[in-house]
C-alpha cells in the first residue's frame, strides 16, 4: 500500500478511493483476522499449545537462554499442564510425547499459523497484561517482514 494511513478519516478516505463499502471493509477484516470460537474443541485446542508453548519461551527468556524451538517443544510437552490438558482433549488416543513434541514444533513453526501469534490471545502467566506483539516476535523469532 502507498499511501500512509494515520487515522480514521484516513482510512476512511482510503475506502471511499477505493470504492470499498462499509460491509465489505467488515467482511475483509472478518475473513482474514482469526477469532476464538469457543464451541469449536480443535481450534481451542491449538491455542492452549500455544499458551504454553509461549509461556515455556518467557520463562527460558527471562532465564536470559532461548532453547531451541525444538527443545521448548519437548519441555512443554512433558510438563504436566500439557498432560492435564491433553487428556481434556484427546480422550481417545494413547498421549505419545515424542509425536507430541513433533507435532506441537511442526504447529507453532507453520506459517500458516503466524497470525494466531497476536496479543488480544496471549496473557502472561498468572497475569492479564497481554504479551506485546514484539515480545511475541522475539519469543516466536518471526523474520522482522513475514
């Protein structure tokens, strides 16, 4: 995009250029900005790995060493929150912590996956201050433009 947007009458006039409507500027903000939906168990799922996955990251970064992404997997996986929770949801499989740990490090390395990684879905353990985006970057090691 070339033109620099500050605030809303800016956007605004962006939208009005474009001839996008309202509806539209709604549902292309609704289409592309992921939401939590709490009836649906495999998206929740996904979000708590995360939660931990991330929580693992701060704790080794306020410990002054980032693991490896690989190995953070592996702690998480054999900490007995992820057991806990992997019996909530999974009731049917037999919990297998090396194929966890693959999975959980082939999740939060995915691309596709990168726009769950915001602060409106990260609170700090045991607080509700969000985890500012450039935190999450540094923890998660994104490339500084996706």
């Amino acid at each position: 995009m070339d033109q620099k947007v500050r605030n809303y009458s800016d956007l605004v006039d962006y939208l009005k250029k474009r001839e996008i409507s309202p509806q539209e500027a709604i549902d292309i903000i609704e289409k592309s900005t992921p939401k939590a939906q709490p009836d649906n168990k495999k998206f929740n799922w996904k979000m708590f790995r995360f939660t931990l996955f991330l929580w693992k990251r701060v704790e080794e970064d306020k410990n002054g060493n980032l693991w490896s992404k690989t190995d953070t997997a592996k702690a998480v996986v054999e900490s007995k929150k992820y057991k806990d929770l992997y019996k909530a949801f999974n009731t049917s499989s037999r919990f297998d912590p090396k194929k966890e740990a693959f999975n959980l490090f082939k999740l939060v390395t995915d691309p596709r996956q990168r726009p769950y990684f915001k602060p409106r879905y990260f609170v700090y353990e045991r607080s509700k201050k969000s985890i500012p985006q450039d935190h999450i970057d540094y923890l998660m090691q994104f490339p500084k433009n996706p």
